[in-house]
C-alpha cells in the first residue's frame, strides 16, 4: 500500500508562524513514544495554547476530521492570530490574514540525508490552504521572532511551485490513502469536535459508522473506492449496451422510414408524369377557348357603341330643360326669409302666452290669499298695538305664576324632606351626626329628640336647652371612636352618659341636666337662663314646643300641611294666567291677519289690468303669426314646384350618363376580357391552332388516322384539364407528406415556399383554381428536381440499409460480452473485498482482545455484518457492533450498554489503537488525545498511560496526549516526552517559548532542544 511522498518518515520538528499565540521557534518531537502535552496559563494549566498546537499538528498531518472536502478549509483561518483573544498586549496589532506551519519528516537515525520538510500556508480568504514540500531541513532559524516571520515567507517562496498541493489533495498526496494521523480535540479553531470513535461516549456512534470510520483507519477504504469505480464502469458498459439497442431501435425506425420515403418518391414521379401531360393539354384546350372567346367579345363592342351615342342625345335634351329653370337661389332666400319671419312670430307669440299665463297665476295666487286672510281674521275687533301690549302683560303674568310654583314646590319638598327625617329621628345638624355615628357602629340619639318636657316645666328648661339643639348622646366609652368617626364634620356636639343606663334619653341624660340646672340660674321678666360663669343669658319664651319628636313631627306636618296648600293655590293662579295668555295671542293674531287682508285688497286692481294688457298683445302676436305662416307655405309651393322640374329633368341625365357609364364600362371590361385572354400567353405554350388541334386529337386539315379511324378527340374542357393536373400535382406532394394548403412537411424551403404561393394564387369564384401558370409550374419544377436529386440514392437504398443494420447487431453483440465480463470481474472483486475487509476486521478484533488482555480485563468481540451493494447505485454497507465483557464471568455486552465513564474510555482508546494496529504500516502514524485524563481515576488512568505507552513501543506509532497537573506525575512513568506551554499573564501577546524534556540513559529527565533533536541524538 502506498504512504505517499513522506513514505516511513516520522514527524520530527513543527514549527508555527502567525497562528493562535504560539512563537516561532521549533517544537521537537521524539517519534515512536507517548508525548505528554501540559501547560501553565494565567491562573492554572487552561489557556497554555496546548488544544490549537495539537489541532495545528493535527492539519498539517492530514486529519480526516479536519474535512478538507467540504467545509473545512475555510474553517482553517480561526488559527491564525486574533488580538481579540491574545491578551491585552496583543490588542494594538492587526489580525493576522496569513499563517505557516512547517514539519519535518526524517528516519530518526538519519535526519540529515531523509529529511523532508512540509510547509503550509493558512490565508484568512481564498484559497485557505496550500501545501508546499521539498526534500531536506526547510526551517526558519534565524534568532529573533521578527525575522523568523520574515524568514518563513521567504522559505515558502523558495520551494518548488510545482509540488504545491491544494486542500483537497495535500493528504493523499503526502501521506497515501491511509490516515496518518487520527486526533479528538474538544476544537478545532471555533469548530467544537464532533461524534469520533476516540470520544469517551462512542454510543453516539451507530455501527455503520463505527465500521465505516476502522475501515478508514486500516487503509482497505481504497478497496470500496476500486469497487466503486468498477461498478461505475460496468454502470456506464450497461448505459452504453442500452443507448445501442436503442439507437439500433431507432436506426430500424429510420431505415422503414426512409424505405418508405423512397416508394413515396417513386409515386410522386408517376404523379408528376400524369400532371405535366394534362398540363399540356390544358394549354391546348385553353388556347382553342381563348381563340373563340376572342371572336365573340368583338362582336358585343360593336353593339355597344351603337347604344352609347343614343342615350348622348337624350342626355344633351334634358340639360337645355335645365338652362330654362328659375334660379334657385333667390328661391331658396325667399323660403329662408319666410322661415325666420315665422320663427320670429312664434317665439313672441309663445312669450306673450308664457306673460299672460304668468299674469293670470298671480292673479289667482292673490285672490286665494286674500280669501284666505278675510277666513282668518273673521271677528277680529279691537286695536292691533293694544292687543300686542295686553298679550306682553298677559305672559308676564303667566311667568310670575310659575316662578311662584316652582317656590311652592320646592318649599312641599323640603318639608316633605324634613318631616321624614324627624320621624326617624335624624332632623337637622343632630340626625346628620346621629348618621354619621350609626355607618361607625356607634349608637346614638339626639338629646332633644328624646327629652320631652311638660308644657309646665317649658319656661324653665326652654332657654337651657337651646344651645343644645344639636347635641348627641351616646355612651361615655365610644366618645374617643366617636370624635374619630366625626373629624369631617366641625361643630358637632356630643354628650357623654354613662354605659350603665337604659334606653331612656330622660334617665341617660339625667346627670348632664342636673349639672345644667345648677350651672344656669333662671330670671323672669321677660324669662332667661343665666351662666354667672360665663357670662351667658340665654332668653326663653319660646311659642312652640321644641324637645321631644313628637312635639316636632306635629310642627313639621302642620309645615307640609300649609305648604301643599300654597302649591294647589300657585297651580291655579298659573292655569287662569295661561289662558288669558292664549286669548291674548289669539286676538293678535286675528288682527295681524285683518291687515294682511286690507293690503291684498289694495293690490288686487292693478293685477287685473295687467292682465288685460296682457290678453290684448297676445292676440295682435297671434295675428302676425298667422300672416308669416301663409308667406312661408307660398315660398315653400314656388320652391318645390322648381324642385320637381329640376329633379325630372336630372332623372333624365342621370339615366343617361348611367347608361353612358355602364356603356362604358361594358367596352373596358370587355376589352379587359379579350386582353386576360392572354393569346400571346396561350399560343406560347399551346403553339398555333392547328398544334393545339393536334394535341386534342380534332379533326384538321392535316390531321393523321391510326388503323383507318381517326382518333378519339379529347373533349374535356381547359378548367377540367387544369383541375386534374392540378390534383395530379398535389398526390404527388401528398405522396412525399408534403400539405398542399401550407406547405408544410416539405423537404426544402424553396419546395415549401412554392406550395405556399401555389395556394394564395388560387381563384375558385372565377372557376379558375389557378390563376398564373406559375401556380402548377413552379411547385411541379421544384418538386422534380427535388425527386431528381434522390434517383440514384433511391436505386441503391435497400442493399445500404441492410450493411448498416448488420453492423449495429455487432457492436450489440460486443456490449453483451463486455457486459458479462464485467459482471464477473465485479463479482470476483467483491468477494475479494469481503474476504479483505474480514481479515482487516479479525484483525482489528484480534489487537483490541489483546490490549483488554493486557490491561488485564475480561475479553472483547467486533460482530459485524458486511453487506455488497444490492444494486450499481447502492454503497458497501459494514455494521461493525463492538462487545466486550464487564466481569470476569459475565457476558459480553455491546459498546452503547451503559457503564461507567472511565470503562468506556480505555475501551475507546483500545479499538482505536487496535484500528491504527491492524493497519498495513503502523510505524509512523501519529494519535491525538485532548484531555486524556478526563473522568479517570488513578487506576484506569494509568491502564490508560500503560496501554498507550505500550502501543508506541511495540509498534512505532507516536502519541500526543494532553495531561493536567494532576496528570503529569502519572504521566512522567509512561512518556518518552513532555511539551510544556507556557502563557504567563494576559499581559503577553504570545505564549513563552515552549520547553521540551525527555530523558538520559539513566532514566533522568533533561531538557532538551531542537538541535539535538535534528542531530540525530537518540533520546528514545
């Protein structure tokens, strides 16, 4: 199997130019071992660059998952240099737009006269990726970063344009069909890593990916590529065979059909005949015709002069009749004059009735007004002002009434009002505080509602309890929520009693009298109350009682009482003033009315004599039109009676110019005819009389007998002649699919053009089909020399078509075989290939039993199913389903079964060593791990640095594994070399230069360096 231009070589030396944040100076690897890959960031091992190193190693070897045949050369520019994720000294420099990465490749044990150097130029536009590559050390060397950047462009250049290689090719090319390199990275550049055979949790793998993807690993993918190339060409033997038979299909439809075509042109040679000989004898019959026809239309011009010169005397007769008449135009004045006078007339005969019509309507309007007035004002008596200024006092009156009724039924209103509240014992500023203490749940009852004095005791307590109209009482213990509940409403007044005493008002408030009797001291004369204290008299004698509700309720209803009385008084007050009002109005009205009455009266006369006025112009206007309308009839009488002479005496000329013109007509026409009888045209192609006299077979002078008789005259007229050639002409187009309407189907344009032009002369209402001789003649010509053209062709046609026919079944029969011997070579190479893709599969099986052997676990299986393609279109279909035991004594359980995470792991990391393994050549290949560590505890990870270790020393194969510092000390047991990146601080633009270690002879971990490493010094 072939590895590519690199061929054995190992990885040696990578060196990056412009890509994330790593220096330029060269990485060293020790091929053939386990390459611890750690780091120290800012904070802790993240943010070192180890993950975009490896995915830049990981391009530069080819990594299928990379995808170079679809989107993944674009996605090679997230490697280059970003300020944006640099660090902060890295944000006043540009982006970089191009990047390099280099390799070495060289037998270790002679570095010098095997290397190879790979360079690979990264743009952040098309085209993304380029490869170059030439033999020998091909590295940047110079000291300082700067000049090593120069230095790279300047390297690329210098390699041989010729060995460039595109995105697409570059792996194939450099390292042969078998990956050299298989990586699982959490990214590469911004794209996140997708489902591989190397992720922990390979159940996201269906089996026919996991077989696709360990055919891949071993190389037999070329296999399933030399089958699909052979069923491609057995799919293109098996199109040829089909577009053979049928085109062969084809070619006997074509060769019928041009058997066919000749028979056709045989026909349409023997219609052709027939057509040309009637033709002939159609210009014999037509000139015989066109002789007679001559003879009889110069006998109709002789008799039709003879008719013209006697209609040209009666025309001369009929114009002096004329010359004699009136002049028409003073005729036609006068009518024109007698028509306007009339029409003058009769416009103002129809004013003066539209004037005394409009007359007589006033006249009427005003008498109907006037009797409607006199009905109106009837009994009116009085002074028009007068009843004006009684109507003014009389709705005065009525507006003072309702004013005084709307007062009584307010004052109805308030009583009602206030008689209601008193019978439930909230009148006035008392039952307003009462309400206002009963909505906060607090009992109370006005002080004077509840009191009611003896009509002997009223001059002793009537001036003490008048400042108290308006007091409340209610128990000592809701004072406080009472003064809440009355904040809004300033000056009430509320006495306390005490909680013990019943509902009695008079027992309640005995203590607050008792004090109030003491306080104010009683004087006579006239009676008042006295606070010596304060310095108050409160006058008494009062008429009314005023404590108790029952004393109130009665002075309130005798107050309803006398108000209802003042309503019904003010509602009668009211109706006598409406009324006088309404009589008032009424008599003005009836006198406004008597002197709308006198006014018409006045006016009345002068209607009437203007309506007399009127009447009399109107009958002097119908007088005057009656005079116009007897001038006109007399002017209409003169100038019809003109008329009719002039148009008798016309009746006459025209008849005889009419004659003279279809006289005239008669002669052109008839001189037209003699000239379309063409003579010249018929003696052209009849020949002379006796020619055509011969051709028709008639009796002539020098006419000839066969066998003693004369022969059979031929009696068919010209038209007939002409029609059965013509029909002749067309069976012969017909005969070769040719439509005599439009020409179309015909061979040749010229053929088309000329069937074309033979339909448009054609004249059925002149019982000539054909109009010009050019109608038959040019399509017959045509079509013969068309027919000449093919009369060698058609003599040889059958014997070539049968040659050809032959020949086809030959190559048929070559297709068949060539058909079948792929078949069979197809059918041989894939069971070559199932055989191949077995053993490749059993040995895949065979390696990863051994490495879970040697990890000391309990067995592993690969069950598969591998399937040809069912058809040429269909693909290989290998379902690879990987089993392996969990328990020294339990069964085998396939891969998606769940198990714990750090299982999982080292089983992936077994097949995928067991795929690289198996392969033809294993020494070389390179395995990327990203985070190897992850979900391992210390003993699976070291049976997964043991496994891995082992692999690369047995084997050749070279490792790269990322390890955090928790891993490295683990990892220092099982590595041939360790690759330390360093970031120190966002500060930075670029990474530190990384630090590469291995170790001596005794086992002692040292330093190492590039040169070193070239020289060829055996650090493994």
């Amino acid at each position: 199997m072939s590895l590519g231009i690199i061929g054995d070589r190992q990885l040696l030396c990578v060196q990056t130019f412009d890509i994330a944040r790593h220096p330029s100076t060269a990485v060293g690897l020790i091929p053939g071992c386990f390459v611890a890959v750690s780091g120290k960031g800012p904070r802790d091992a993240n943010e070192s660059g180890k993950t975009s190193w490896l995915a830049s190693v990981a391009l530069l070897l080819g990594d299928p998952e990379w995808r170079m045949h679809s989107s993944g050369p674009a996605t090679v520019a997230d490697l280059l240099f970003e300020p944006q994720t640099a660090g902060v000294a890295a944000q006043g420099y540009a982006p970089a737009t191009t990047g390099y990465l280099a390799g070495l490749f060289a037998a270790p044990d002679d570095v010098a006269d095997t290397a190879h150097t790979v360079w690979m130029k990264l743009s952040a536009t098309p085209t993304y990726v380029e490869v170059r590559h030439a033999p020998g050390i091909h590295l940047a060397t110079a000291q300082d970063d700067d000049e090593r950047h120069h230095q790279a462009a300047e390297i690329y250049r210098g390699l041989p344009a010729a060995s460039s290689l595109g995105a697409t090719q570059y792996a194939t090319a450099l390292y042969g069909p078998v990956p050299r390199c298989l990586a699982f990275l959490t990214s590469r550049g911004k794209r996140r890593g997708g489902p591989s055979l190397l992720k922990l949790d390979t159940g996201l793998f269906t089996p026919a990916g996991i077989g696709t993807a360990l055919i891949g690993l071993t190389g037999r993918a070329s296999l399933l590529d030399t089958d699909a190339s052979l069923r491609h060409g057995l799919s293109e033997a098996e199109h040829e065979l089909q577009t053979g038979r049928m085109e062969d299909v084809d070619s006997h439809a074509i060769e019928e059909r041009a058997l066919r075509a000749v028979t056709q042109r045989s026909s349409a040679r023997e219609e052709l005949a027939r057509a040309q000989d009637l033709w002939a004898l159609h210009y014999a019959r037509g000139l015989l015709d066109a002789l007679e026809r001559a003879e009889q239309l110069h006998t109709a011009l002789d008799d039709q002069a003879q008719t013209l010169a006697r209609v040209r005397d009666e025309r001369a007769s009929a114009e002096a009749v004329q010359q004699a008449l009136e002049d028409p135009t003073r005729l036609e004045h006068q009518l024109d004059e007698a028509e306007l006078a009339k029409h003058t007339t009769e416009r103002l005969l129809d004013q003066a009735h539209e004037n005394e019509c409009g007359a007589r309507h006033r006249l009427a309007s005003h008498n109907r007004a006037l009797q409607e007035a006199e009905d109106a004002a009837a009994g009116a008596r009085g002074d028009l002002d007068d009843a004006r200024h009684e109507a003014q006092r009389a709705h005065q009156r009525t507006v003072s009434c309702q004013v005084r009724l709307a007062e009584a039924g307010t004052r109805l209103q308030h009583a009602r009002g206030d008689l209601s509240q008193a019978e439930k014992g909230r009148y006035g500023p008392a039952g307003r505080t009462t309400d206002t203490l009963s909505t906060a749940g607090i009992s109370a009852t006005g002080l004077l509602d509840g009191l009611g004095l003896p009509h002997e005791e009223r001059s002793a307590w009537g001036p003490r309890l008048a400042l108290y109209g308006d007091a409340v009482c209610i128990r000592a213990s809701d004072v406080p929520a009472a003064r809440r509940a009355l904040a809004d409403q300033p000056g009430a007044v509320l006495i306390a009693v005490p909680d013990d005493t019943g509902e009695n008002v008079g027992d309640s408030v005995r203590g607050f009298l008792d004090a109030l009797a003491s306080r104010m001291r009683l004087e006579h004369g006239p009676d008042a109350a006295v606070d010596d204290v304060l310095g108050l008299c409160v006058l008494g004698g009062f008429t009314e009682p005023f404590t108790g509700r029952t004393a109130l309720v009665d002075r309130l209803r005798t107050e309803v009482a006398r108000a209802e009385q003042d309503l019904a008084t003010a509602h009668r007050l009211c109706d006598r003033a409406r009324e006088a009002e309404v009589q008032s109005e009424e008599l003005v009205r009836r006198l406004e009315v008597a002197a709308s009455a006198a006014h018409l009266r006045s006016q009345r006369p002068a209607l009437e004599r203007e309506l007399a006025t009127l009447q009399r112009k109107t009958a002097a206007r119908k007088e005057a039109r009656d005079a116009t309308e007897s001038a006109l009839q007399q002017a209409v009488v003169a100038h019809a009676t003109r008329a009719l002479q002039h148009a008798q005496a016309q009746s006459v000329i025209d008849k005889a110019r009419s004659v003279e013109r279809q006289a005239a007509e008669q002669h052109a026409a008839l001189a037209k005819q003699i000239a379309a009888l063409d003579i010249a045209h018929w003696q052209e192609h009849g020949g002379s009389r006796e020619a055509a006299l011969r051709a028709l077979r008639r009796t002539t002078t020098s006419s000839v007998t066969v066998d003693g008789q004369p022969p059979r005259p031929e009696r068919r007229s010209e038209s007939t002649l002409r029609q059965r050639a013509g029909r002749h002409l067309d069976h012969a187009l017909e005969a070769v699919g040719i439509d005599t309407d439009t020409g179309a189907g015909a061979p040749t344009a010229a053929l088309q053009d000329a069937v074309r032009r033979r339909n448009n002369l054609s004249d059925d209402s002149a019982g000539r089909p054909f109009a010009d001789a050019t109608a038959f003649e040019t399509p017959a010509e045509t079509l013969k020399d068309w027919l000449d053209r093919f009369a060698d062709s058609d003599a040889s046609a059958a014997q070539r078509i049968a040659a050809e026919h032959a020949a086809r079944a030959d190559r048929i029969a070559f297709g068949e075989q060539k058909v079948a011997d792929l078949r069979m070579s197809l059918h041989t190479i894939q069971g070559s290939i199932a055989l191949r893709l077995e053993q490749a599969l059993d040995d895949i099986e065979d390696a990863l039993a051994t490495l879970n052997r040697d990890a000391g676990l309990y067995g592993a299986e690969l069950h598969r199913a591998l399937t040809p393609p069912p058809s040429l279109q269909d693909v290989w279909r290998c379902e690879v389903t990987p089993y392996w035991r969990r328990t020294p004594h339990g069964p085998l359980l396939p891969y998606d079964n769940v198990t714990n995470s750090a299982q999982e792991k080292l089983f992936s990391i077994h097949l995928v060593l067991a795929a690289l393994l198996a392969s033809p050549h294993p020494r070389g290949r390179v395995l990327i791990l990203d985070e190897l560590g992850d979900s391992l505890g210390t003993h699976h990870r070291q049976e997964v640095l043991e496994a891995l270790a082992k692999s690369t020393q047995e084997h050749g194969i070279t490792v790269l594994g990322t390890c955090q510092e928790s891993l490295l000390d683990d990892a220092a047991e099982h590595c041939g070399e360790l690759l330390y990146f360093t970031y120190p601080s966002h500060t930075e633009a670029l990474n530190a230069p990384t630090r590469m270690f291995g170790y001596d002879a005794n086992g002692e971990r040292v330093e190492l360096t590039t040169d070193t490493l070239l020289a060829g010094r055996a650090w493994w």
